[in-house]
C-alpha cells in the first residue's frame, strides 16, 4: 500500500471534522452521564421544611386579561403579565385598571400594550 500525501485543504477539512466529532461525542457523553435516573415527583408533602411556596393562580387577573381578549402570564415570584397586540382607548383604559389594581407597570406602544411585573 502507498503512502498517501493530503493536500492543505483536505487537511484541514480532517482537523475540523475531528473537532466535530469530538464535539458530538462529547456532549453525547455528558448528556447520558448528568442525566437523572428517575425525575423527582414534586408534591405538597415533599416540599414541608424546603423553602418553596406554591402560589394559586391568580384567577381574577387571568379572567379580566381574558375578557379583554389579552393573553395573561404569571409565575411563582409574584410575576404577572397581561398583553394585547392591538388595543384601542376602551382597552388601553381597561389595562390601565388592572395594572393599578395589582399595582403592575403600563407599557404601550406599536406592539401592544402590557400590564406587568411583581404584584406587592
């Protein structure tokens, strides 16, 4: 068998192409070690003595947010958002109330309008 000399290109495209490889190898390999053996079920009694509250969703912001055809968001920190991509002054007043009734932020403009932040 004879010896075979590559060209600088053809070199190149091996180096990188064993970078690839190493690359996919690798993080195939991490994946399978930091993977969990089973998940964790989280419930009410696992969470006694940790310091994590669940919160109840706030029903009465989803359902005005939902009245006026806004989409709501909310999370476990208090955080609470409702969006409409196109408003008008009926509904731009209507956000207006929301967002001082929960003591929220009015943000407006060629996007929407949004009523959000941490509820106190």
């Amino acid at each position: 068998m004879a010896n075979r000399s590559y060209s600088e290109s053809e070199a190149w495209v091996i180096l990188f192409g064993g970078f690839i490889v190493g690359i996919v190898l690798t993080s195939v390999f991490w994946a399978y070690a930091t993977a969990p053996d089973e998940p964790e079920a989280i419930n009410e009694s696992s969470l006694i003595g940790a310091n994590i509250t669940l919160l109840e969703p706030p029903h009465e912001f989803e359902e005005f947010c939902r009245k006026i055809k806004g989409k709501s968001e909310w999370d476990n920190t208090g955080f609470m958002k409702c969006e409409l991509d196109e408003y008008d002054d009926r509904n731009l007043m209507l956000m207006n109330v929301l967002c001082k009734k929960y003591g929220l932020n009015l943000v407006y403009g060629s996007l929407g309008v949004k009523c959000e932040g941490i509820s106190g």
